[in-house]
C-alpha cells in the first residue's frame, strides 16, 4: 500500500532520476488518492503518451528498487497489458501507453484532467478526471473497484452529459465492446448496491449503438 505522502516522496525521488521532464496521467486508485476518495492504494496506475518517456519513468522506478513481472499474473491474455514493476511486499506500477487495457486514454480524457501535480524539476503528474476514472473502473470488473465507483458517486457532482459523450466517444474509437460491458456492470451496481445511475444514461449510450447498425 502506498499514501499520498509516500507516493509524493517517490515522486519526488524518481523526478531526480529523469534525465528530461516528462508528463504522465494518474488513473486508478493513485487518481482516487488525490480526490480524496482513498487513503492508499495498492496499484499505481499511470498512462503514459510517449514510449520513450514511459521507458524512461521505468528506468527511474528500477533504479529505485521496482523489479519487472509478468502481467498476465494480474491481466491475463488481455490485449494492451501494461508494464508491471513492484518493490517486495509493497505498492506495484502499472504503467500504460496510450489505452488502458480497453479504454482509448482519448484526448477529451486528457483535457479534462486539469489537477495538476509538478515533482522537482522533472516530473508532472496530471490526474484524470473523476468522470473518467469512473468509467474506465467500470470497464475492469473488479470488486475492489466497486467500492471506489461507489465513493466517486456519492462525493461528486457527476454531470452525466460528461460521461455519456466519452462512452459515445469511445464507441467511435472502436470500444464499442468494453463500452456495452460498461453498460452491463452499470445496471448491476445500480440494482445491487442502489446507486443513482440514471436512466438516460443507458439509454442514450445505446442508442448510440443502435446508431451505428
């Protein structure tokens, strides 16, 4: 598990190993970390843009006691599987290029993640909205993520409209398939755990679908 204090210390660590400024994306439970929806994580999710920067931001974290593993322990045969890295009994870095496993990180994901961390001289942290990180936690079916969507809708103000037009969005991006599953998770958290999911939600996505046949 890692803090936000801990996580700020690495930070500030591997931003001294970098050899240029890089600029990366907090995703998973890091992202809920700095929305104050979690105390500590065990994965740190990070999506990267550049591959030389993310080679780079793995350097960093081996030159600091990370070891690589294989990532069809933790994501099967799954297509687009990030780099995994993980210190002995402690936090793991998954480390993305681009998509994260099913979801484009689309250029409306990055606009929208304007919370903005800078670590010495070298290293920004930019976090993804909760908008985003909601669907992209929706699409993993994990248990554990069921508890972290439940906390983004009971503590934000979600604007819908947000939502609805990245799922249509990635739909255009050819996710149609994760989108639908996102969809099905959707209607099963809102039946067995009540959350407030509302209709138009569903129904405007597929309609989306139904657009495209």
């Amino acid at each position: 598990m890692i803090t936000l204090k801990q996580q700020e210390t690495l930070f500030m660590e591997i931003s001294r190993k970098l050899k240029k400024r890089i600029i990366t994306y907090a995703v998973g439970g890091n992202a809920m970390i700095y929305w104050g929806h979690k105390d500590a994580t065990v994965d740190v999710d990070m999506v990267f843009t550049d591959a030389h920067e993310m080679r780079e931001f793995e350097e960093a974290l081996k030159s600091s006691g990370y070891t690589g593993m294989d990532s069809s322990h933790v994501y099967g045969l799954k297509d687009n599987r990030p780099v995994l890295l993980k210190r002995t009994g402690q936090e793991r870095f998954d480390l993305f290029l681009d998509k994260v496993i099913r979801f484009d990180f689309s250029d409306a994901m990055k606009k929208r993640a304007e919370k903005t961390f800078e670590y010495g001289e070298n290293l920004v942290i930019k976090v993804a909205d909760y908008h985003d990180v909601f669907l992209m936690k929706c699409a993993t079916d994990r248990g554990r993520d069921k508890a972290d969507i439940k906390a983004i809708l009971e503590n934000e103000d979600i604007d819908w409209d947000i939502i609805i037009s990245e799922a249509c969005n990635q739909i255009r991006l050819g996710n149609g398939g994760s989108v639908f599953d996102v969809l099905g998770e959707c209607q099963k958290m809102k039946e067995e755990m009540g959350l407030r999911i509302p209709d138009r939600f569903f129904h405007e996505v597929w309609d989306m679908f139904s657009d495209k046949t």
